[in-house]
C-alpha cells in the first residue's frame, strides 16, 4: 500500500487521516493492538464498543491480537473467556502466545539479568548522595514478575502491568526464566534510557515503552518480530495486518503492516512512522477504524 506524500523533500510524510481510508470492507486477516494509550481508555479499560467489533472480526475468523509490554497473565486477565480466538503478544514481544500455545519464547541469561540489576541498584542507590534517580525495578520472569521494592507508591504502579508480582528480598536471587527486565523512572523514562541504561544499548535492546517505563531485553526482540511471527503462523501477509500503536515501543510492530495506524494521542516519532492517524484511545478510535475498515 502505497502512502500519500503530503511533506516537503527530506521531511517525514505526516500520517493520512483516517477519514480518508479507502471504502471497504478490506481483505484484513490479522488486528493487533497496543494496550496502554491504545487501545484502553483514559480509565485503563477496554471500551465498551470494541466488544462487538471484537464479536465480529472472531465470527468472521479474523484474528485479534494485544500487543503490550505487559505480562500474559495480565493480558489472559483483561481478555478472560475468549482465548479460542485471541493470539497474544506479552513482555514487548518476548512472549508469543497464539490459540493458547507459545509461538516464540526470548529472553535473557541470569548473568545478564544480574548485571542489568546491579546497573539499577547503583542509578538508585546514588539517590542518597543526592544524585541518584527514584527507580523501581521489575524482572519479568516466564511464571511471574519480582521485585524488591515494597512501597505503595511503586507497587501500584507495578500491578497495573503484572498480576503475578512476587516481592522478594533480591532479584539477583530470582531463578525464573528471565523475559526482560522493567525499570520504572518516577521522574521519567526517557532520560533513563539515555543516561544511566544508555551502555546497555550495545549489547541489549533498551525500549522506552511509555512515559516512566523502560524495557531491557535480548537483542533483536520487539513486538514488530513478534507480529511477523503471528503473521506466518495465521498465513497473512502484511498487506492483509492492521496494527494500532501509540508509543515507541510500537515503532517496529508499525513496519510489519501496510495498515499501520498511530492514534491521536500518539508520540511524534510514531505518528511520523504510521501511515494513518486514528482518533485518540479516549475517543475510541481503535473500534472506529475498524469499523470503517470493515464497513460495518
């Protein structure tokens, strides 16, 4: 699919907005969706008129996938009762679960994990010399996510994005098959991943996966592998995907379909990537496109 050029030589192409997509129904055979930002509402919540979109697309054997850096468990949690018919991808792509069954499985050594560990402990520990960041930690463990911190302030954030959370005395002791491992920056993730994480970019993939949230992982994971490996295990091409992405933890999920859609409230570096601009997550514009896409 050919994309409209409404920029200047040089300068990013801004994404087409939604109300100018082609009349359909369209040939789409794979849907996957951001949560956070995406398809979740201001109240963190799926909103009630995707339900029957949802209905619609598993009677007509469309595919629907949530693509988040949340855990399974947590996705299994929010989509409860429609397993036969969803695919998921978990842990920013480290987890690829399709028709109940895992797809691909990533991850990092203990070794590693324990170095990245001692890595934030220090960023956090200069915090009593004055210069340290305010951070919590999380490894995201295959049967459930840890931490040290106990504090309210850092658990309810941590339990927004993992069900399965043990607190435990040191994380360097954890001997889960370790996923990835989640810095949360009370202060901001973007100068995380720029300051203190910025030597592991060599060796590890560093995502800044929202606003106080940062991801480290195996070298070459990202939800864009994780939905091409949906896409051959449902038989799709790109040219028959939609996806829906908000934050740059999207940005490579963006380049697996001809359908990519950044919402409204997206971060710029993706709305410069996608090819249509959705309404906002607050506006529902996950179900409005799709409504439009299959003219329903």
């Amino acid at each position: 699919m050919s994309r409209p050029s409404h920029a200047p030589p040089g300068q990013p192409t801004p994404a087409t907005p939604w109300r100018d997509l082609p009349a359909g129904p369209h040939d789409i055979r794979l849907v996957v969706a951001d949560l956070d930002g995406t398809l979740l509402n201001e109240h963190g919540a799926v909103p009630s008129s995707f339900w029957p979109v949802l209905d619609w697309m598993r009677g007509h054997g469309i595919t629907f996938v949530p693509a988040s850096g949340r855990q399974y468990a947590t996705l299994h949690q929010i989509f409860h009762g429609l397993d036969d018919g969803l695919s998921y991808v978990a842990e920013n792509g480290n987890l690829v679960v399709h028709q109940g069954r895992p797809v691909a499985t990533h991850g990092l050594d203990l070794d590693a994990s324990r170095r990245i560990i001692e890595i934030v402990r220090q960023a956090a520990g200069a915090r009593e010399g004055g210069s340290g960041r305010n951070l919590g930690l999380v490894v995201c463990g295959l049967d459930s996510a840890y931490v040290e911190r106990d504090d309210q302030a850092f658990l309810a954030e941590a339990r927004k994005y993992y069900v399965r959370l043990d607190v435990v005395k040191d994380l360097s002791l954890v001997t889960d098959r370790v996923l990835k491992l989640a810095v949360f920056d009370f202060d901001g993730a973007q100068d995380l991943a720029a300051g203190p994480l910025a030597p592991l970019a060599d060796t590890h993939q560093v995502v800044v996966s929202g606003q106080h949230w940062v991801d480290v992982m195996a070298q070459g994971v990202d939800k864009g592998g994780a939905v091409r490996q949906l896409q051959q295990a449902v038989g799709v091409t790109p040219a028959q995907t939609v996806v829906f992405g908000d934050y740059l933890n999207d940005l490579q999920m963006l380049e697996a379909a001809d359908w990519s859609f950044a919402m409204a409230n997206a971060h710029p570096d993706v709305a410069a990537r996608a090819r249509w601009l959705a309404p906002a997550n607050t506006d529902d514009g996950v179900a409005a496109v799709l409504r439009r896409l299959f003219d329903l």
